[in-house]
C-alpha cells in the first residue's frame, strides 16, 4: 500500500473555492481545530464552501468566522452547553449564509444514497413538519408497496472529509477512541480524505475503526483536536472554548485565528 | 429545601418506567440526571442511548462537563454510528427522548430552527432540529421539557414547525405525551391534544402559569400541586450524580450561566487532577 504521511502544509492546497467539506466528529468532540486553524492561516484563503457537518461545532464555526463559507448543511450548529456558535449565529442573523437545512435523518440517509451510488434513500422523517418549505429540493415518493408517502432524501456528494482521529498507520487505516458519530460513512462518501491524528504509526494490525483504501493524506497533528476533545487522550478545554466565544463576541475573532 | 432544576430532575425521573431505554440529545442535564436518578431509584434496569458516543449504556456515572464524554464512553455496552442509529436503531427500539423546545405550541408542535424575523433572516436562530424532525414523526413516547416557562416559549403560533405535535395530519406516532416546566407538569389530554396543566408546582399557582404561557390552557379535572422531592432524591442528585452542579446550566442565564460554567469547569479540573 501506498504511504501517505504528509506534512499538513501540503495537504491545505487540496482545498479549492466552491467545494463540499465535511468535517468530521461532533460538536466539540474530535474536531479537526488544527486543520481548520491552519486553512485559516494559509494565503488566501478558501472561498464559497459548503460546509457539510453531522452536528457544527467549534471548528465550523471557525470556518463560517473566516468567510471561507457560503452554504452550510447540518442538522445542528451550537457549542453544546457553551452556548450558540457565536460566529454563526452573527452571520445568519446578518443575512450572510445559506444555510441547507438538514435533521439528522436527512444527512445519514443523503450519505447512505452517496455511498450505496444511488439518488435517494426514503424515510419517514419530514413528514408533517415546515422542513420542506426550506428546502423544496427535497421530493416525497409513493412506497409502492404499502402506498404511504414518504421523504426521498436527496445524495449527498463530498469533495474533501478532514477528519481527526486518535491514531492512525501511514497507510490511514485508523482508530477513531469512540464516538464513531458519521466518520466511517464520510471517509467513504468523500472524494478526497484527509486524516490528521494524535499518533502515526507504521502499521496498525486491525481490527481498525477506519480502513485506509479511500484516505488520500495522513497528517501527524498532535493535540490536533484541542480544545475539542480527543477521547480518551484528552477531555474538552472548556475554558479555552469560552475564551473563543468571548474573543468573538469582543470583535477579536481574527486575533484568537492568528494566536498561534 | 430543593432548587427548581432539582424539580424538574425528580419529575422527568418519575417519568421514567424500569426496563425502558431511554435517549439523551446534546446538552441536555436535567435530562440525564433524571435518568440516573431513575436508574439508582426504581427503574434498575434502565437502558441508556446517547447522542455523544452513540452507546447504549447500562452502567451509572456521575454528569461530567469537559469529561462528558465520560458516561457514554467509559461505560458504553455497545457501539453503534450515527448512521446506523438515525435510519435503523431509532425508528426500531423507539426510545423515551426529552427535547427541550425553542417554542411550542398548544398542540404539542415545536421548534428548534430560528424565532422571529424570516428564515433567511431571523431575529435568533436557533441550533437546528437535530433530531427532532425525523422521530416526532413516527415516536410513541416523545416528552418535552421547558426550564424557563415563558410566553416566548409558549406561542400561539410557531415560527417554524420541526417537531410534529397533535395534528390530523399525522399518520404515524402519537406526538408528546408530557412536558415538564419550571412551573409545573402538563400532557396533551385537552381538547384535540391540547396542552393541559395537570400539576403546578410548589410555589405558585394555576393562574401564574396561565399568565405566563402565550395561550389559554387546559386545565385537567385533578389538577393538583406536584409532588415535591423526596429527601432521599435530593441527596441521589447533588451527592452521587451531580455533585458539580451541572444540570443548573439549564435554568441560568447570562452572566449567572457563564459564572457557573467556570465555576464547574475548575471544580471538574480539581477532580480529574486528583484522579
């Protein structure tokens, strides 16, 4: 197998205007932060994203204060019990993103139709609620069988999944250390993966969490979570996470990208 | 004396029938404290599904903040992913879930996505349905909490609808069942599953709850004062499942909130730093 450990200077540039990102893990869970703050450092930066996320967090947030993003898909976007995404919540609230409104439902079947090479998957969920009304993309379809009307989730296509992940081997087979949240179906859905992990090592026996055959890149980023938790190496930084939110609700967002 | 997040604890907790599973979204404590304290009381053989780890979980460990993670993780029987959980596990097992509204309305209708202005540009918007727009559709045991009672919560008419509540045009599930307020409990057994008072808690009174709620209320022919904490739940709650004090991060604001999130945070620090 081909070795792919890179330095993470050279996998910024795989990130081009106008593409889907995905990022994976969760909220403030094993969030690619380092992968995020560097693409935010590099000159210029990325233009017109659309960020794809199960649950947006910290690191989105990052990217939507950065204004490298146009249309956000994700069925939800806050910092948990830090509060609202503060860059976020200004942007929407200022006319400034589109966002694709998206349940939980719609983005795991929308991924499992990306996967499985068809359109659609259908589902009950959606059913009775204004979500159609925000996006009338989305179509209903008669089950032929029983007749009832159901949600005909529309694929969902990624250009590049970053990914953050407890240990990997130069070949990107990896181990996730929990909280599996979407990741095994975005390294699959993307048409470019990229890992950056706590540890690398040469070669990992298995069983792995993560096979190696769609990764593109490994990037050896240590703490490269903070202050998202990588579990079990690290827990949360709350305190830092507050700090973020009071630099940005003091206007200071750019000065806390460039601290480091 | 007890405090009122400890009420709504003891309240979601009685809710909770032994040999259930039960979910948890994120950032939810009164929650997941009302489950533990169901666990350690009478409903043993609880089993526990969490949005942070996607486990299923039988163990018990006490609410972590930075460490989170913690319960779900440490504790997990068995791993599922969020794919797997969303389209296969959740609309199988069907489990009780507590969601915690930005508005509902008399029918048990609700929403998580924004509050005034227009969706393009709202007043606030909110962190999104997660969830909420898939399972309400089709759940038995969907039950709704609100720790501040208010009229920005309990509207006429909502902004947005993402979780689906008693309307004829449901062909599956049932809508919420129950919801618990920092004022009293209540089910939807008013006319066309509307939401009916059924307890207002110690304190204050059946027409203090009308005059904060955004729309006349049902009231349930018992209607009676709830059921206060036991000493023996008081002591389950602050001593052994919550001994930071997280679940009052629910029922803070402002400043107070962000106080008690520092404050919890370097008492979690000290703990971890011990152990």
């Amino acid at each position: 197998m081909q070795d792919k450990l890179v330095d993470l200077t050279a996998v910024l540039p795989l990130i081009r205007n106008n593409q889907t990102i995905a990022l994976g893990g969760m909220t403030i869970y094993r969030r690619p932060v380092a992968f995020v703050r560097a693409l935010l450092q590099r000159q210029p930066r990325p233009q017109n994203l659309t960020l794809l996320t199960f649950t947006a967090g910290l690191a989105s947030d990052m990217l939507v204060g950065g204004g490298c993003v146009s249309h956000v898909r994700t069925c939800y976007f806050g910092l948990e019990s830090f509060g609202l995404a503060p860059m976020f919540t200004k942007m929407v609230e200022n006319g400034r993103l589109t966002i694709i409104e998206e349940s939980e439902a719609s983005i795991a079947c929308g991924l499992r139709a990306a996967v499985g090479q068809l359109g659609f998957i259908p589902s009950r969920a959606w059913q009775g609620t204004d979500l159609f009304k925000v996006r009338p993309d989305v179509k209903t379809i008669i089950d032929p069988y029983s007749g009832e009307t159901l949600t005909a989730f529309p694929a969902i296509q990624v250009d590049v999944a970053i990914i953050h992940v407890l240990k990997a081997d130069r070949f990107g087979n990896a181990i996730l250390g929990g909280n599996p949240t979407i990741d095994e179906m975005l390294s699959n859905v993307a048409k470019t993966v990229i890992l950056t992990a706590e540890a690398v090592v040469d070669k990992l026996e298995g069983p792995v969490e993560l096979t190696g055959l769609p990764v593109t890149a490994v990037c050896h980023q240590p703490n490269g979570a903070w202050p998202t938790s990588c579990y079990p190496a690290y827990p949360l930084d709350g305190e830092e996470i507050l700090r973020y939110i009071d630099a940005c609700n003091a206007g200071q967002f750019e000065d806390y990208i460039f601290e480091r | 004396m007890y405090t009122i997040d400890e009420l709504i604890c003891v309240c979601i907790s009685r809710q909770i029938e032994d040999g259930e599973l039960v979910a948890q979204g994120m950032s939810t404590p009164l929650v997941a404290a009302g489950y533990l304290l169901a666990k350690l009381t009478h409903a043993p053989n609880l089993t526990f599904i969490s949005a942070i780890g996607q486990t299923f979980c039988q163990e018990f460990a006490p609410l972590g903040l930075a460490t989170v993670e913690n319960l779900w993780l440490r504790n997990g029987l068995f791993t599922i992913n969020f794919i797997t959980g969303v389209c296969d596990f959740l609309p199988r097992y069907q489990p009780k879930e507590f969601f915690r509204p930005g508005q509902v309305d008399p029918l048990g209708n609700f929403n998580n996505v924004f509050m005034g202005g227009s969706y393009a540009q709202p007043r606030l918007r909110l962190p999104g349905s997660a969830g909420i727009a898939d399972v309400t559709v089709y759940e038995e045991k969907v039950c709704l909490y609100v720790p501040r009672h208010g009229r920005h919560t309990f509207v006429p008419q909502l902004d947005f609808r993402s979780g689906v509540g008693h309307v004829p045009e449901r062909t599956r599930g049932s809508g919420p069942r129950y919801l618990v307020s920092d004022l009293g409990q209540f089910d939807f057994g008013g006319e066309n599953g509307r939401l009916r008072l059924t307890t207002h808690h110690p304190g204050t009174t059946p027409q203090r709850i009308q005059a904060k709620t955004g729309f006349p209320l049902a009231l349930a022919p018992d209607l009676h004062e709830t059921k206060p904490p036991t000493a023996e739940e008081l002591r389950l709650l602050r001593e052994k499942i919550d001994p930071l004090g997280i679940r009052t991060l629910e029922t803070l604001r402002g400043a107070h909130r962000k106080a008690k999130l520092r404050q919890i945070l370097a008492a979690e620090k000290g703990i971890l730093g011990r152990g």
